[in-house]
C-alpha cells in the first residue's frame, strides 16, 4: 500500500466520521473507488484492518500514524472492530471546487447557490 498521495489531487467529499457500530455494509464488502478517485482512510483511535484486493492481495493495519491510501478502482474492503473511529477522504486531479464567479455559474458544474438561504426571496414582498 502507498504511504500517500500522489500530487496535484485535490481533496472534494469527506464521509463523516465511523465506527465499528456506524460503518456502511458497503465499506466491509468489496468495493472500489471511480476512475480518477483515490481514496484516503484515516484512523482517528484504535486500529482498522484493510484489505486491498488488487493487483496482490494484501492485508494492512492502518492506525493513526499509518493512514490507508487507496488508488482509482482498486478493490479493497475494511474489516473494522471494537475501539476504532475513521473517515475517508475523497480526492481527484483538479483545481479545488470554486464559489461562484459574478454571472453565478461553477467551475464544478454546480447550480449556483441561491441568494439569502435555500428559498427564493418573493418578488411581490
């Protein structure tokens, strides 16, 4: 397994925070990141067995000095037990997501935002 990223990514989604009781079934069973998406599994306590299935099967303990790093479509699953906490980070090649520019359009593709919360203010008030 690598030890870090390659450069140039930029990190855009985070999944929040679990433990062995809050894991998605689907992170325990094989699954794989898109094409062009690496994967950044980071410990906060204890410790997370992780298996990578691909090119070589190989099994790892990822801890909190020992992040798991996982490459585009590389299948691998996690095995968590008692006592850990962890999140994934997200990443891919790209400048970072922007705000909107003053005509209100995103360089992620995203509508923009609505002004003054997530309702449109009434014209006739």
């Amino acid at each position: 397994m690598r030890s870090d990223l390659p450069g140039g990514l930029t990190a855009y989604k985070r999944t929040p925070t679990f433990d062995a009781e809050t894991v998605p079934a689907g992170l325990r069973a094989q699954h794989s990141t898109k094409a062009g998406v690496w994967a950044r599994v980071v410990v906060l306590e204890g410790s997370l067995p992780f298996r990578l299935l691909e090119p070589d099967e190989e099994m790892v303990v990822l801890t909190p000095e020992r992040p798991g790093i996982v490459a585009p479509t590389q299948l691998h699953r996690a095995e968590p037990g008692p006592g850990v906490r962890f999140y994934v980070e997200f990443h891919r090649a790209g400048p970072p997501l922007t705000p909107p520019d003053a005509a209100g359009s995103r360089s992620d593709g995203a509508p923009p935002p609505v002004a003054g919360g997530s309702r449109p203010r009434d014209p006739s008030r």
